[in-house]
C-alpha cells in the first residue's frame, strides 16, 4: 500500500519491517540518541510515554520478548526512547500506521491479547468522534494488559485555533475540526472496558508549543536550534504549567 502523505517528517533513527501481519511493523533501532534530535513537542510526548513503558518493563518478569504495540505511531520513534541495545533485545516493538504500514488502529490486524503494552501517542485526536469509541475498544482488545493514550489537552482548544490560522497544518486541522478528547471522558470509557485508569497527567507547556510550532512553518532551521535546546532543557518533573500541553492516561486491564 503506498505511503499517505503526513505533514511530519519521519526519523532515519528507525527502520520499519513488514511482518507476517498485513498493516503491522517491527521496529528495528539503529541510533537511539537521534531521539535528542526530533522537534521538542514530539520528543515530550514520545519521552512521557516511554517512561510509562519502562516501568512497567521493570516490573514485568518474562523469558520471552515483551510484545509492544506502537498503534499511529509512524516511524516508530517511540522505541528510540527505550532503552540501550542491550534492554531493546528484551522488547519487541511494533507499529501499526496508515501512513507507514497501510494499518489503521480500527481494524488491528492481530489475535486478542497479543501485545503486553499498546501505546497510542496523539492519535485519538485524529479519529472522527464517532469513531473514537471503536477505536479504543480495538486497542482494548489487543492489549494483554496495559494501554498508554496521549493526546493534546482540550484545554488548548484557543491555542489550536491559533496556530491552525498561522500555519494550516493538516493535523492542527483536524485537532480543530474533530475536537480535541476530554480526559475525564476518555477515563470512563476505559474504565467501561474494564481497565483501571492509575495515571492522569498534565504536562508541557501550550505557550510554547505555539511559539515552536510556529517557527518550524516560518523558519525551520531556527526552529530546530531552539528545540534542540528545549529538549536539553526539558524536565519530566517539572511543575504544570498554566494551561497544560497533554494529558496521558495509563490504563491497566482489570483482572478479578
């Protein structure tokens, strides 16, 4: 299937291999530290989901692979934040993207409770509203155990406004022209499919995303210096800004 074209460019860091499931990839890692280098509200996003991962790894005892499911995740850059060679022989990921690997997250081509983990990083914004219920009821499906969501904060709503009439970036369209998920909502659909919901959190800041999403349209070189800096600046604990950039969830299957 050929390639949709996205308005985001993909990492060199990863390389994509079909597998013997049509619409699903193996992930294989060929430098790691270019992760330092991919535009900073990507790096955030991508950084908060692994650490979820990797902890759950931690806990995790298991002689054979641990199986991640990476769904919209399109280069599959989310494996560049986990972990060295050594701890990358341990994990298997895949990624399951319209744009790379011709899957869709409605329609997983994978048996039930395949995957350890399943992570989507900014796709639920980008599903038509009245498909957002499939969707998740899909990726609660293929998950063993545990399923990660990331998606900006509707409290952006003005700010994706903004930077839809600066720019007319295709995704920001669609953030605008779907409306942006409401967490508490999200929380109680999984919470519907059986799922305990441990983690909220509110994170980044929307002020400035604006100021590098808009530089990247307008001066992409600049852009990339400041975010270079941005993301060396960039602290997991740092206090909530004013009007948080996303919310992520992490779900756990319930098991009585």
């Amino acid at each position: 299937m050929e390639a949709k074209a996205v308005p985001i460019k993909a990492t060199q860091a990863t390389v994509l291999t079909p597998t013997d499931k049509t619409g699903v990839s193996r992930v294989k890692v060929l430098h790691p530290n270019e992760r330092f280098n991919l535009p900073w509200d990507r790096y955030i996003r991508l950084n908060a989901a692994a650490e979820q991962v990797k902890t759950i790894l931690g806990q995790m005892d298991s002689a054979e692979k641990i199986r991640i499911l990476d769904v919209g995740g399109f280069d599959g850059a989310l494996a560049l934040f986990l972990g060295d060679p050594e701890e990358q022989e341990k994990i298997q990921v895949e990624v399951v993207d319209a744009a790379t690997t011709g899957g869709t997250g409605l329609h997983i081509n994978l048996e039930d409770q395949t995957c350890a983990i399943v992570v989507a990083v900014d796709v639920l914004e980008h599903v038509p509203p009245e498909q957002r219920a499939e969707f998740l009821t899909e990726l609660s499906r293929v998950t063993r155990e545990f399923l990660i969501l990331n998606f900006p904060s509707s409290e952006t709503k003005e700010a994706q406004k903004l930077v839809l009439d600066l720019t007319g970036n295709q995704f920001i369209k669609e953030h605008v022209e779907y409306g942006l998920p409401d967490y508490q909502e999200v929380v109680k659909e999984m919470q519907a499919r059986g799922f305990s919901t441990g983690l909220v959190a509110h994170y980044g800041s929307a002020a400035v995303w604006v100021s590098q999403f808009v530089l990247a349209h307008t001066s992409p070189e600049q852009a990339k210096a400041t975010a270079s800096f941005l993301v060396r600046q960039h602290n997991t604990h740092e206090e909530k800004p004013a009007v948080p950039l996303y919310d992520l969830i992490l779900c756990q299957r319930f098991i009585p």
